[in-house]
C-alpha cells in the first residue's frame, strides 16, 4: 500500500466520522434548544454521502434533498460555516437564514438543499442545461434522492426531460429504506428501482451504499458514462437510514433488531474493518483519526456558538429577496 493511498484512504474515514458526530451532536444540540426549525439525519449513509461526491469535479453541479449536511461535508464545505447555518448564526453558509434545509455553497457546486421532497430534480435538470447550452466540458449536474421521492412527479418527469433533451445529469437515487415511516416494500409496487431507468432512455448503475470504494468506483464510471456520451444515467445506491426521519421520529415502526443489524454493517465499521484487515491502518492509527473527527466537530460548535445570531432586521433580511 503506497503512503498517498493509506492517507487518501484514512481521509475518507475522517469525512465519514465526521458526519457521524456532526449528526448526533447537531441532534444533542437541538434538545438543548440550540438549534430551530427540525433535522433530518444521515446516520448510517456516511459512505453515500463521502463517496458520491469524492469523484465529482469542480464544474459539477449538486442539488441535494433535506437530509443534505452529509452531502454538503462530504463534498467539502467548511464544518463550521455549515455549524454556524444550523444553529441561525450570521457566518453560517447562507448568513443563518436557511437552516438545516437550506445549505447552499457555490464555490463547491452546492447548489442548495431542498426540504420539499423531489423538487431538487428540476433544477439539477436546469443546472444540467446550462452545462449542455454553453458547452461545459467535463461537468455535470447531480441530483439526490431518496426511495420515496423516486415516485413523485417532479422525479419521474426530470428524468423523462433529460433523457429527451439528452442532459448531463447523474441522478442518485439513494435507497435507505424508509420514507419517513413508510417502508420501501408498502411504497413502491417494484422495489427494483433499476427499472425506472429504462422507460426514459437512461444507462443504470447500481452499488453497495456502504461500501464507500464501490459507491465512488460506480460514481466514477456513472460521470465518465454521463461526460462521453452526454446522457443522463441512474445511480442507485443502496443503504440504510439509521437515524429515524426526522428529529421528532422516535423510530417505533421498527425494531430494534433490524436497527442494530444494519448498524453492524454500516458503512464506516466496514471500512475500518477493510483498513485494518488489509493493514493499511493500525487501530491505534483509527483511533486518532475517530478522536481527530470528534475534535473538528467539538471546534465548529464552539465556533458556531461563539457567533452572532441571523440578522433580524427586516431591511436586513430583504435584502436577500430577488423579484422582477
């Protein structure tokens, strides 16, 4: 194992014990009312949300859902400006007026959460136009979603729009499970979501959701597909959703069987598991990077808390509102 690759390697661990500890400690600061409006968790898709977005360039475009902080973190937008937006201070990414929803950082193709399920396609569809109209080279447009937003309106007719207009999109249908409460089997007449691709024209890949070198080897071949032939492709990655929807979901429509199951198969115990199996890291070396995670976390909140709330000043506040 060459030096770069064990270091490449234990950053990907890094980003992914990062949002972990983002997520719950986000989650502990909202019981302590430090943070307003509601939550929604990425635990158990860390290497969804790293591995996606480690093959992805600098022209890329992203438009992720309402469970985005693991998204944004993995793409690399700074800890403590994504802190500060969570928790309504004025250094925050969008000066703490959008919340946890609402994360937007252009300078890395971060093109905004979305909190309305599905209305993300649309607009990675117009980023994807852009792209196509001005002749980008080597770019794309990226849109997420989850298993439940694959049977909404807005989902199924962006797709059909980029497979007639020939658009450089990746859609990434992230398969956890659940929405909201609902399961993916009580949900959707076919669970196999490949099908979905072929009525629209569009070329499907499918991977192991936590496994994270398998998400970014399917992610890779997906952008080249999507760059060479300027067509629009279906990504399906399939994963579990540990945490529950929402920051009011106590998860009482499962067990605690099927929780703990997938949390032993999760993808960040999968990949220490891989580093120390093939002895590309000791566990000592794992136990610095998940203390160094933990540490970048603790930091932000301090930052965080240590910054001016949102501007409330309604001169202030309109400034930021666009109208013709």
């Amino acid at each position: 194992m060459k030096k770069n690759m064990k270091n490449y390697y234990e950053e990907l661990l890094l980003r992914m014990m990062m949002i972990h500890d983002f997520e719950e400690e986000i989650m502990r600061l909202y019981h302590e009312g430090a943070v307003h409006g509601t939550l929604h968790l990425c635990l158990g898709e860390e290497a969804v949300d790293v591995g996606s977005t480690a093959v992805l360039k600098d022209k890329d475009y992203i438009y992720t859902t309402h469970r985005g902080h693991g998204v944004c973190l993995g793409r690399g937008a700074d800890v403590n400006s994504v802190m500060a937006e969570i928790l309504g201070r004025v250094t925050g990414s969008n000066k703490g007026r959008g919340g946890s929803m609402h994360i937007c950082d252009r300078e890395r193709g971060l093109m905004g959460s979305n909190g309305i399920v599905g209305a993300n396609a649309p607009l990675a569809c117009g980023a994807a136009l852009t792209i196509k109209l001005k002749g980008i080279k080597d770019a794309v447009s990226v849109c997420f979603s989850g298993d439940g937003a694959a049977n909404t309106g807005a989902v199924l007719e962006s797709m059909n729009l980029a497979g007639v207009w020939k658009l450089p999109i990746i859609f990434v249908l992230v398969e956890n499970h659940y929405a909201v409460s609902t399961v993916v089997e009580r949900a959707s007449a076919n669970v196999d979501f490949s099908k979905r691709a072929e009525p629209f024209g569009l070329q499907c890949f499918e991977t192991d959701g936590n496994d994270i070198i398998a998400v970014m080897d399917t992610m890779a071949k997906a952008r080249e597909y999507t760059v060479t032939n300027m067509r629009p492709c279906l990504v399906i990655e399939h994963t579990y959703r540990v945490a529950g929807h929402s920051k009011s979901d106590t998860n009482k429509y499962r067990s605690e069987e099927e929780i703990n199951y997938w949390v032993e198969r999760g993808p960040i115990r999968r990949f220490k598991d891989k580093l120390t199996a093939e002895c590309i890291s000791t566990v000592n070396e794992l136990e610095h990077i998940e203390k160094k995670a933990h540490e970048i976390v603790s930091n932000a909140i301090d930052y965080a808390l240590g910054q001016p709330e949102a501007a409330q000043d309604i001169e202030e506040l309109l400034g930021a509102v666009y109208a013709d």
